[in-house]
C-alpha cells in the first residue's frame, strides 16, 4: 500500500523550505528546540483540514470555484503579511522569549495551523497528489488516501522537528548579538512578505 516511491517523493516534497519549514526554524532560532516543537506540530495539525478536504472531494471546490480559492487565498496572504509585520516591527532583538508559557506555547501551535489551513493549494496538491499513490485495485480508496496523507503528516512533523531543532542549536549564538538578531530577524519577515506575495500571484492547478 505504502510504496517506495510514495516515502521518497513525500520527503522531497516536505523537505523543500516553504512557510511551515520558515515558520518552523524562526521559532527555533529566536525561541529556542522546545518552542520549535510546538510550531512544528501545529504547521502539522494545519494539514489536517486540507487532507480531510482533499477525502472528501471538497478541495474540488477551491479548484472549481475562483471566488472560493480568491477569498481563501487572499486571506492566507494577508495572515503572512501579518506574521511579517509582526515581526519586523518588534523593538526587540528577539521575536519571541526564550522562556515560554503553556499559553504561549498555544499560541504558536495556532500560528502554525493557520499557516496551513489558510493556503489552498495544500487542499488541491493533496487532491492531485496522494490518489497517484492509490492502486485502481483497491477496495476502499478514501482509507487508502486517509493513510497515505496521515504518513505524509508523520513525515512532515519528523521533518519539521529536525529542522526546528538544528536551529534551535543556534539559537544561542544569534541572542549574542543584538544586532545579528534584528537582521535575521528582518530577513525572516521581508521571506513572509515574499511568500505572501507569491500566494497572492499564484493561480489554481
């Protein structure tokens, strides 16, 4: 059921940087491992709607209908440039604190999960993608595509761990420097704004 092909091109997939990976590493450079964890789970909890979606045939709606896939889109754009300006415009050197609370650590697990949900292109990818992977043989394909998304989860959540805690590594090097945390700062804001910009000029597939 799982095949070969299937675990490689999902890693590929998953390993390319997008938002969830950016959102994923800032938190561990300005926040720290453990703070990492929590945006790692909730860029993966994010995925859950799109593949649900995706079962149940609704993403055929975002690919259907320009007004639905516009307004979700045009949301998801303006949440990143929120994420941007949230962080360029922070007095501090840091975007986040290096000690946490459980109702901070919430709060980065919603970031996350709003990252995915608000991207309608991860309802449509799982669409074109995971049914590739589905043999015409099978008797039930909607278990068959509900297993094949929830190890492409696994997957994304391993990921996203290991890249949130390699930066988390460096975490006490750029505190260090007030100056080098600004920047790096800014350079993960002006890459939200990017990446909002090329949600906002992206077209349905």
């Amino acid at each position: 059921m799982i095949s070969f092909g299937f675990l490689l091109t999902s890693l590929v997939v998953v390993l390319i940087p997008g938002t969830g990976v950016l959102y994923t590493v800032a938190t561990g450079l300005f926040s720290g491992k453990r703070a990492s964890f929590f945006a790692a789970f909730g860029c993966t909890l994010g995925i859950i709607p799109a593949l649900l979606a995706s079962s149940c045939g609704l993403a055929a709606l975002f690919h259907t209908s320009v007004v639905a896939f516009q307004v979700v889109k045009y949301v998801g754009a303006a949440y990143l440039l929120y994420l941007a300006w949230q962080m360029w415009r922070s007095s501090s050197p840091l975007s986040l604190s290096k000690q946490q609370s459980n109702k901070q650590y919430s709060s980065l697990v919603i970031k996350g999960f709003l990252l995915n949900i608000l991207n309608p292109k991860l309802s449509i990818f799982f669409l074109a993608f995971l049914p590739q992977f589905i043999p015409s043989s099978v008797e039930n394909p909607l278990n068959s595509m509900l297993l094949l998304g929830a190890v492409f989860m696994l997957m994304t959540f391993v990921v996203f761990v290991i890249y949130g805690f390699l930066s988390g590594l460096f975490s006490a090097y750029i505190i260090k420097s007030e100056k080098a945390s600004i920047m790096i700062q800014r350079i993960f804001a002006t890459s939200f704004a990017a990446l909002a910009l090329k949600l906002v000029f992206s077209e349905r597939t």
